[in-house]
C-alpha cells in the first residue's frame, strides 16, 4: 500500500511541478531560449549551448530529449539517426561581422572582400578592397587577424554558405560546412568565443550572432546583399524581409535572400527532435517534450525580439504545428 502510495505521489508531482527535459546544441540562438526558459514555467529545460554539431550528436545518441541546430542534417547525419528527426523552424537570427579596430569606424564589406578576407587573399585593413567600399573612412595600416568557429557549427554553416553563394573562390577551395579546413585565422568554441577573441585582439575579424556583438558592444559591419544595399542587422525588417515560404519538412534556407530589404546572412534556427518518441519508454517525458516546443512555437515567440531574434512568420507556425501533430509514441499521436 506504500509503495503504491509513494508512486501516486511521484506521478502527481510530476504532474504538478512538470518534467526535467534536458536539450544541447546551437550556441546562435542561446540568449533566445535562455529567456525562452526563464519564462517557460511547464516543465524545466535545461539548455547547453555546445554548437549544433554536438548537439546533433547527442540527439543521434539519444542523451538529449532535443536539439538546438542552425544547419540541418546532413546525408550522414540522417544514417546515423535511428528514426526519422523533425526540423522545427523557431527563430531567425542574423550574422554579422565584428571587428576590433581603433577609432569609432562604422565599416561597410560585401560578400566577395569577406571571403577574400577568410580565404587569407585580403590581410591588410586598409586594403584597396575594402578602402572602395569605405570612402572617407580613415583604415588603419593593420594586420587583419581572422577568427572562426573552432567546433562544429550552426553558425559557421550558414557563414560558409552565404560565402560560398557570393564567391566562385570560397565555393571551389572550402564550401559549405559546419567545421570546413579554414585557409587562415585562429579558433574560438562558440559564438561567445569568437566575440570573445574579437574583443580582446586588434584588427581581427569574425563571424558572431547578432546578439552576441550586442552583448559584447562589438563594432560590426553594414552588409551588402544581393540587391546592392548596405543592411545594418540591427534593423529587424531586415530579418523579416529575409522570410521565405517554408516547405512541409521545416527547412527553408533565408541566406542572401534576394529580397530587396533582407539582412544577407540571415539564417534560421531549428529544434530537433525524433518523430518517434517511442524509444522514452515515458509517455510523460514525450507529452512534455511536445508541449515545451509548442509553447516556444506559440507564446515564445513574443521573447524574441526582445533579445534580437526575429520570429518565424505564420505560414511556419502552420508548418510547426503539422510537424509536432506528427509526433508518435507506441503508434499513437502525442497531441
């Protein structure tokens, strides 16, 4: 009589002061689910930001409920996954590039001087490229120092991808790559250590979260896109000018929209999960896993411009919520 008792209680409880999820994955979107979950008073999630490669790592190996990634899965990625591992669009966030320079210079690039740049072709700041592109602005006769990610990345997938669409260079020697063999530069492990060599190192570069530069009062440049004008990221119409349709499995690609208003490295942000929840053995832990991406799908998504992200457009929240009606555990829909 105890026993039985003491496991009503349990049930109860976890019925009344919800289920302990544990997620891993993109540093990009860290600030947005840190307030995301401060708010979310369901059930507790325990996000670790360690970079999309890792943490669809541990969604593969199953240590994780989900995952937070800014790339989708590739080929391999997709074989090494035991089920089918939904896409679900939460954010957009922008890219931007902070650079460490003396004086208060508010710099203008484009794509093709950023590549030439990360591909070890362009090493002085005040190199006739980026001179034509900066009239009147006074460059400095200093070494470029190049910083990128050094794990495996969201970020650097769509940094690598909006380089690989504006350059024939970039295309041809790296390509498109979470972790790609970077020509030139040194490493910092996430979009918090990149910003952080940034900081500390004159004349380097890198590629960081919008938020992160923010944060970290990093100067960044005006990009180019793909109509010709200079889009400060700050502007979030930029990012909201970037949206385009999303098809059913969730996976739209916003980088160098042609959009004549859109931010040209914007990118998305997914959470993972399997669309067989089966594998719990916890049909709580899969209902609560459901109910927490839903609620950051619907009333999450009000956060988001308060930590400078955008939020999805309604044609993805339809997209969203086909994709989590989907999810099954013992062959019966969650919701």
């Amino acid at each position: 009589m105890r026993k039985t008792y003491l496991l009503a209680m349990i049930v109860l409880a976890s019925q009344v002061f919800g289920v302990d999820l544990n997620a891993a994955g993109a540093t990009f979107p860290e600030p947005l689910y840190a307030a995301m979950f401060k708010q979310y008073q369901t059930h507790r999630v325990n996000y670790q930001a360690i970079g999309s490669g890792s943490g669809i790592k541990q969604l593969i190996a199953r240590t994780v409920d989900f995952a937070g990634s800014d790339a989708p899965l590739n080929d391999d990625e997709k074989a090494q996954a035991k089920d089918d591992v939904l896409h679900i669009p939460m954010a957009l966030g922008a890219i931007v590039m902070a650079y460490n320079l003396p004086g208060n210079l508010k710099l203008k690039l484009d794509g093709d001087t950023v590549a030439k740049i990360y591909l070890g072709q362009i090493t002085k700041w005040n190199d006739p490229a980026i001179a034509t592109l900066n009239p009147g602005v006074d460059l400095p006769n200093l070494n470029i120092v190049v910083v990128y990610r050094s794990d495996s990345s969201g970020t650097t997938y769509n940094f690598t991808l909006y380089l690989t669409k504006v350059s024939k260079d970039w295309k041809k020697a790296v390509g498109t790559s979470k972790a790609p063999k970077w020509p030139v530069g040194i490493g910092g492990k996430g979009n918090a250590g990149v910003g952080a060599y940034v900081k500390q190192v004159p004349g380097s570069i890198g590629y960081v979260e919008f938020a992160y530069a923010k944060q970290n009062a990093l100067a960044y440049a005006l990009l180019k896109n793909s109509a010709g004008k200079f889009i400060d990221a700050a502007n979030p119409k930029s990012l909201a000018a970037a949206i385009v349709n999303v098809p059913a499995d969730g996976i739209a690609d916003v980088v160098n929209s042609p959009a004549k208003e859109a931010y040209p490295i914007a990118a998305t942000t997914w959470i993972l999960l399997y669309k067989d929840l089966s594998y719990l053995k916890d049909k709580n832990r899969a209902k609560a896993i459901v109910e927490t991406i839903w609620w950051m799908v619907h009333d999450g998504q009000k956060i988001h411009p308060t930590v400078d992200y955008g939020p999805i457009s309604s044609q993805a929240v339809k997209v969203s919520e086909n994709l989590l009606n989907s999810v099954v555990f013992n062959g019966k829909k969650v919701r």
